[in-house]
C-alpha cells in the first residue's frame, strides 16, 4: 500500500528515497498520465507556483519533459541555462541560486555536472530542488520513469531481470536504475567492456557479465546505454567500433535469442553504436513510451514534493 506523502523534501537520488515513496510516485503518476492524454491535458494543482529550471548541461528530454510536466501543473516556469548566464563571468552556484530564489521561486529543478552539487544546494536553501541529473552519480527521474514503463509492460517487478548494457562507469542512468529496480525487487546484471563496469559493482547486489549474448538470454528487459565519450578522459574501449561489434545489439542477435525481451533507452541514442536503428525502432523498443511516462513521473514528483512542503496554497 502507498504512503500518502514522500518520505522526502528533495529528490536528490533514488538512494535517498523509500519503497513507498515509489509506489506514491507510481500511483500519482498512472493518475496523472490519464490527465495528459486527455484533450485538456492541464490541471490547475500547481497554480500560483513557480518552479526554475537551472540546467547547468545540455538536454534534450529532461528539460523539455519537465518543463512541459511544470505546465500541465498550471506553474509558472523559468529556464535557465548555464551558457548564456552569468556563470560564464565566474558567478558561483550558490549565488546564482540565491539571486533566482529572491526572485520567489518555490522550487528548483537542477542538471548540474558536478556529482552532489543538489544535496550541496538542499543544505544551504530552503526550497525544494529536484535532481534532473548530476554527473555520474543520480538520474532519479529518470530511474523511475524508466521502472513505471517497465511495470506498465511486465506489471510487478519483483523477480523480473533487468540487465543494464553499456558505459555504467560514467552513467548516473545505471546507478539510478539499480538503485530503484532493486527497491522494486527486481534481479539486475550489468553487462560491458571490463573498462566501463566499476570494480566494486557487485556489493550493490548486481550480476556482472561480459558477454552481451549471455546477459540478452538471462534478462526480461534490456536498458541500453550510450558511450558518454564527454566523460571520459582517457580511451576506455579502442574504438566505438569494436565496442558495436563485442556489445551494439541489433535485430539479428535480438531475433536469434529463445524469447522475446524488451528493449529501453534512455536517449540520446547513438544509433548502430550500441543499438542498430531497426532494433531502435521495433516492436521490440519501449523507448518513446519511456519519453512519454517521463511527464506524468515528473508531474508526480513535483506534485508531491510541492503537497510535501506545503508549497501549494489554499
Ligand atoms: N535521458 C536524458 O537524460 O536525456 P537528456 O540528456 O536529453 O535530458
């Protein structure tokens, strides 16, 4: 059964969060998702409110799945990005948060490329920040959209198997996704080059294997992750290459397995690096179904944290 509010003020990681806060998540979520596909896809829940949206990377999805979240809420939205602010002139994170917040903002919604800059924020303001990914430590959102489009598919995950393919050991999408799969009870393996799965993988209750074939035939659900080749400062693998040719999927392997498997993608997608465009773009692939939940999860969660700190007037 679900609590009725989050455990939390923030959302910072999934690490932080309870079992129950995800199935609130879940629930206000499935509620919210039959708003968006209404003609009317807005409700008036967070009128009055205003949220800033501070995103100190680039995105694409997140950005524009919040900000369109934020909106079906009724909030007032601001973007902020850090190429064309004053960050450029040396200004600090802190002070250029300060400056938004005096401006009466009632919540924050964070990209910041430095792991732990939003639980560095949450000790000094008093709003409340939602994590939108910081470097390679959480993508909380993303977690949990990615989980919600798994359970919509397979229902209750527990005892489902996950394998999570690809760069984990710059990926905050991985750590995220174990984190919240192994609050749903899922079994998980993580799948790569030895050079991209962090040593000590194994004490967060994961399988490790090696061989993409192997982990294909062992798992229900397959979430591919792209080589963040900005990430990386020295050559992990010798070329993308030969990463396709050991780890990319495509239709021939994904046909010639003795079951059928899901298929995720948190995006941006490097097609026929680690998945061929015709896998992309099969019957397999759950990836746009995963874009589309991110709105409702994201509605959820600002909704709740918003409910949680009384952010939402009378
Ligand atoms: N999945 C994801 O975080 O994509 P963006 O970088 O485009 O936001």
């Amino acid at each position: 059964m679900s609590a009725l509010e989050m455990s939390t003020k923030h959302l910072l990681g999934i690490k932080y969060i309870t079992r129950e806060d995800i199935d609130l998540i879940f629930s206000t979520a499935e509620n919210f998702k039959e708003v968006i596909n209404r003609p009317i896809k807005k409700v008036p829940s967070l009128r009055d409110i205003t949220i800033a949206n501070l995103f100190f990377e680039n995105s694409t999805r997140t950005r524009i799945s919040f900000e369109l979240a934020e909106k079906r809420l009724s909030a007032d939205v601001v973007n902020f990005s850090a190429s064309s602010s004053s960050v450029k002139k040396g200004e600090t994170l802190l002070d250029t948060v300060n400056n938004i917040l005096s401006m009466k903002v009632d919540m924050i919604v964070m990209r910041h490329p430095a792991p732990g800059a939003h639980a560095f924020l949450a000790n000094h303001i008093d709003v409340n920040i939602i994590n939108a990914g910081d470097g390679t430590h959480e993508h909380p959102t993303q977690a949990l959209l990615d989980a919600f489009s798994m359970r919509e598919k397979l229902g209750d995950l527990k005892g489902k198997k996950v394998v999570i393919v690809g760069d984990i050991l710059h990926s905050r999408v991985a750590l995220s996704n174990i984190f919240c799969l192994k609050k749903l009870g899922a079994e998980v393996m993580v799948c790569g080059p030895p050079t991209l799965i962090p040593k000590h993988i194994k004490m967060l209750g994961v399988e490790v294997s090696y061989n993409i074939r192997e982990a294909l035939e062992w798992c229900d659900v397959a979430n591919v992750l792209r080589i963040q080749l900005e990430r990386q400062d020295i050559k992990y693998i010798p070329s993308l290459r030969e990463y396709s040719s050991y780890f990319g999927i495509d239709l021939e392997l994904l046909n010639s397995l003795k079951k059928d498997i899901i298929i995720m993608h948190p995006g941006p997608i490097n097609r026929g690096v680690e998945l061929s465009g015709d896998v992309a773009d099969s019957e397999h692939s759950i990836i746009l179904d995963q874009v589309e939940n991110g709105v409702a999860i994201r509605m959820a969660v600002l909704y709740l944290l918003a409910s949680k700190r009384n952010v939402i007037k009378a």
